[in-house]
C-alpha cells in the first residue's frame, strides 16, 4: 500500500507543483496547495510518516529551478550559461565563446571592471533553431560613480553575427537580428523626460543604425525604467519570444514578482542566430556582471494554418506595422535587371571584335612569314 502511494503521489507531481507544460508563466512558483495521500493520516507507525513526507517535500523540490522560477524540464542546457561556467572561453567542450576583458570567476562573467575604456563579451558558439522560447538572464550592475556619472550598460544579442567589436555596447553596430539594450547613462536625455538606468529593445535588419549619441531612439520597439544599478537584491529580466511575439519582464524590485516592460507582435526572427551578452565603458565606468543565462523551450500549440506560416522561412529580421528608419544603401546607376543584361550583351560583342582582329592580325602575320622564303 505503501508503495501504491508513493506512485500515486509521483505521478501527480506536476499538479502539486501547479504548473502547466509551458516552461514559462507570467507569476512565479507558489505552492498554495499540497495534496498529502490519505495514508499520512492512517498511518500509525511514526518512523514511516515522517519518511512519507521526507519523499513529498523531496518532489515539491524538483519543480522549482535554481533561481525558484523553473523546472529544468524544457532547460535547453547546451544554450544556457550557469555556474559553475565550467570551461567557458577555454575549453573546446564549452559552448560559450569569452571577448575582450571578459573574465570567469566563481560568482558571475564579469563582461567589464569599474575602469574606463573596457570592452567585454560572451558569445555562444552554437547557433540557435528553436521557434519559440524564453530566455531568463541574471545580471548585476554596480560601481563607485554617484547617479549620471557611470556608464554605459550592457547588452543583451540574438544576431546572424558574433564575436564583433564594436561601438553598441562593446558589439557592432548594423546589426542583423535582436538587441536588448541595458542602458545606465542618458546621452541625449538631459530633461528628464526618461530616468535611467532605461531598458530598450531593437530589431536589426543589417542596415539599421544604432544612434548611440540618442540613446537608440530612432530605432527602438520600446522600453521601460529599471532601476537595476547598485540594488542588494536579484535583478533579472525574462525575454520571451512566441508566436512571433516579443515580451520583455523584469523582476528588479525584489519583490519576485514579473513586470511588463515591452509587447510587441508581429516580430520576425530568423533561426540560425547566435545569442551573447556584451559590455562597455568609456570615460565613466562600472561593473558589468552576467550570474545567468536560462533558455527554455516553450510548447506552443498551433493550427494548421499557423503550422504552415511557422514553416515558411525568414530571411531577414523586421517587425510588421512599423516604419523603421532604414540607413540609404546606393546602388550602382543603369545596373538593374535591363542594365546588367546591356552590359552582358556588350562584354559579348567586345570579345566577338577582339576574336576577329584577332584572327585578321594572325592571317596578315601567315602572309609576312610565306613572303619571307620567296
């Protein structure tokens, strides 16, 4: 009886953890019931009562993750960077890639020190194919310098390229695919119109320029406040992205609890992409810390018809219902469809001429030479 109870409690193991087959939910953990077997309360012997419930608070523990979030049931490991960082940025067998002052040490990747003019990042080195995801990232953002006198942030990537220098928080800038932007210092923004540190997200298509002297406006999706510098609690944000649509949360208040910050549908991401963190620093400074970053698969459910649509390959980032600024790419004059075909056509005839002076200049040497034995 003993051992039926034990299975019975086992398979009913997602119900008691209270959560669904998506790897993500908008709150967090909480176990607000907990339904213990009738044998508990039959049972005479106390040995085996306390061993019973020794075994339930042993499977409550399995559904919560290491940061009270997640179950590592949808945890895509090979993409997903946690302690103890084992390997990363020098072993073959690590899946991360370490740039510039980028350094492991047992707590965090620190991307860049308290020091002026530092550039750090960390890049995954397998490419990224799952349609829908969510992404949890712990981070930590601290240093000597008061309010407005730090700088710059750090950035958050799932783009075509890697392992770039650059002027966009240490990567570069005509990006193709997605940043999330932590900015600390207002570049543009001296009125006060946005308080920072400020969290912004933007699609790049490869020829989209990131305004850094204006903070990314002209470019952004959207974005929110986060006061996530210097603060004695956790600060993580959750991307998720699902049926082409983007939401960005945070928990920054250490309240445990999820926050809105960004919504956006109709967003369009290539597979094949890498996923990385960078960091930069000026003239002002600070700590850039990356503790985690989770990725899990979500089960999505989909129709026939969003089935098909899923199937059909994007090529290039973008967003629908949105008129992004696009940097002028000059194309040569007259080399259209109709002009490449002239410029065919008259390479042909060139070499048609130069084939039969060619060959008259060959014919008039022949009749020089017979001349000569005459």
């Amino acid at each position: 009886m003993l051992i039926r109870s034990f299975a019975h409690v086992f398979e009913n193991t997602p119900k008691i953890c209270g959560r669904s087959n998506m790897a993500a939910s908008m709150n967090k953990f909480q176990l607000t019931s907990f339904p213990v077997p009738n044998i508990v309360f039959s049972m005479r012997n106390d040995a085996m009562k306390l061993f019973l419930l020794t075994f339930l608070l042993f499977l409550t523990s399995r559904c919560q993750g290491d940061d009270g979030y997640e179950s590592d049931d949808f945890l895509k490991r090979e993409y997903s960077l946690t302690k103890p960082y084992q390997g990363v940025g020098s072993s073959s067998s690590s899946h991360w890639d370490l740039m510039g002052t980028a350094m492991v040490t047992p707590d965090h990747v620190r991307l860049t020190p308290d020091l002026q003019s530092r550039i750090g990042a960390v890049w995954g080195r397998l490419p990224f194919f799952l349609r829908d995801w969510e992404l949890h990232v712990h981070f930590k953002i601290s240093g000597q310098g008061k309010k407005n006198l730090n700088g710059d942030g750090m950035a958050l990537w799932l783009t075509k390229e890697r392992m770039q220098h650059g002027p966009v928080f240490g990567n570069m800038n005509h990006f193709t695919g997605l940043g999330v932007f932590i900015d600390t210092y207002p570049n543009e923004d001296k009125s006060h119109e946005r308080v920072y540190p400020y969290i912004s997200v933007m699609v790049g298509n490869g020829t989209l320029s990131y305004d850094h002297d204006r903070d990314g406006r002209p470019t952004e999706l959207g974005g929110c406040t986060a006061l996530v510098r210097n603060v004695n609690h956790d600060t993580i944000i959750l991307l998720r992205y699902m049926r082409n649509r983007l939401t960005l949360m945070m928990d920054i208040d250490g309240k445990r609890e999820w926050r809105e910050c960004l919504d956006v549908p109709g967003v369009h991401m290539p597979v094949g992409y890498y996923f990385g963190a960078s960091s930069a620093t000026g003239d002002l400074s600070d700590n850039h810390d990356l503790i985690s970053m989770k990725l899990y698969q979500l089960t999505v459910e989909r129709s026939a018809q969003e089935e098909e649509e899923a199937q059909q390959e994007v090529t290039i980032p973008s967003v629908d219902h949105m008129d992004l600024p696009k940097v002028d790419v000059e194309e040569e004059e007259g080399m259209g469809p109709i002009g490449r075909f002239f410029a065919f056509l008259i390479s042909v005839l060139g070499l048609c001429v130069l084939a039969v002076v060619g060959v008259v200049l060959h014919g008039r040497w022949k009749d020089r030479s017979r001349k000569r034995f005459y």
